[in-house]
C-alpha cells in the first residue's frame, strides 16, 4: 500500500528527496524554478525567496546547493533565477515581494511539461517513489491547474471582462442568469458544485490578494445572489 505524503507547513519541505541528478542536470534553472514553485502554490505555502531557496534544494541539490556548503541552500542563485522568470527576461513569472512568485500562463507550461517528466516530488517516508510523469500525475495536474499559481491581476481582469461585472456595473444584476455566473466562472451547467464554488474562491482570493475591495464586494454579491445555484 502506497503512502501520499503532502506538506502541511514549510518544515515539511525539509522532507523532500532529491531526484536523480541525470534526470534535470541538463534543464534551466528557471525550469527547475517554476517546477518549486508550481508545487508550492499547490501545496499553499508561499512561494517567497527563502522557500523556494529550500525546495530547490532538497529536489535539485547540485543546481541549487551553496558552493562548498552543500547541505545549505544558495539564496543568490535561486534569486537570480527569480529575477530571470520575469517578463524581461524568460517571461515566466512575476514575484511581488512578500507574497511570492506567480507562474504566468507560459511559466506554468513551463512547470506542466516538468510535472509530466517528474510527477510529484516524494517525501521521506513516502512508500512510492513517484518519480516519473504517470496517470496519477496528470490527474492531479489536471485537477489543480486552474487554481494553480496564476498572476492574480490575469484573474480579476478576467472578472472585469465578463458579462456578469458589467450588469453588475449598470445596476442590473437583478437581471442575471446562471448563464452569466456560468461565463465568469469559466465552466458548464453541468459542472459539480463544489468545483463551481471552488472556482468563485480562487476569484475571490485573487482579489483579497490584490486588496481590490470593490471586486470583492461584487464576488459578495454574486455569491449571494446565486447561493442556491451554487449549492444545489
């Protein structure tokens, strides 16, 4: 029997077994870093500088160890790395400070065909090793890439952009239909609940994260007026 092993704060990312070093020495650093910092959003600890530096060393020891400490990992290197995600450069990544690195859609490709070739990293105590992009794998990746580390500012954009804020915005919001919840969520009629309002959630975070109160109260609003649709 297989035991799944997922952190539940950033202690636990001491944990982590390195991977093969054959299998990533031949891959960027900034691959290498958005693969950190893909799991880190999964596993909801912030992705700043000094988390990273640690997942990036007990996954990729030889890219990411300080130079004759071994067992310490090199905040300078994962900082240029960092620094090389952005925009200007590789245009994977945008970092803002204290709240971490977030993938763009091209940097979570970048850490999706990485996912694929390594699958999930493997902890200490962890009876399968994981190692290679399998079913499970992709399931998993499947399941969570929309939640996955997006620029918040990509998804209250999208907020803007749909029906449903523009009827809000012209005092109709009366007027709206699950149609229009439909089309700001991004998903069917038929899609479950739960993924329905998980959806609406990552909205709301997105905006919490920005501290843009007016989207928030619209979100509010949303969800107040679709509260049976939501739950039914």
């Amino acid at each position: 029997m297989s035991i799944e092993i997922h952190p539940r704060d950033r202690r636990d990312l001491l944990k982590i077994c390195a991977f093969e070093e054959s299998a990533y020495d031949s891959l960027a650093l900034t691959s290498l870093t958005a693969y950190c910092v893909f799991w880190l959003r999964e596993w909801q600890i912030t992705p700043t500088l000094e988390n990273l530096a640690v997942a990036a060393l007990r996954m990729f020891p030889t890219k990411f160890a300080m130079v004759g400490w071994s067992e310490f990992p090199d905040i300078t290197r994962i900082s240029r790395s960092v620094l090389q995600m952005r925009p200007k450069y590789r245009n994977l990544a945008t970092s803002v400070s204290a709240k971490g690195v977030f993938l763009n859609q091209r940097g979570i490709q970048e850490a999706t065909s990485l996912v694929n070739k390594f699958g999930s990293p493997r902890f200490e105590g962890e009876s399968s090793p994981a190692r290679t992009g399998g079913s499970s794998a992709r399931a998993e990746l499947g399941r969570s890439i929309r939640r996955r580390s997006v620029f918040p500012d990509d998804l209250v954009a999208q907020i803007h952009k749909s029906h449903l804020s523009h009827l809000y915005k012209e005092g109709k919001l009366d007027t709206s239909e699950a149609i229009d919840l439909i089309g700001l969520l991004g998903v069917y009629d038929h899609t479950p609940s739960e993924e329905k309002r998980r959806k609406l959630k990552d909205l709301v975070d997105a905006a919490r994260e920005l501290g843009d109160d007016k989207t928030m109260e619209f979100l509010a609003t949303v969800k107040e007026r679709f509260h049976k649709y939501l739950n039914r």
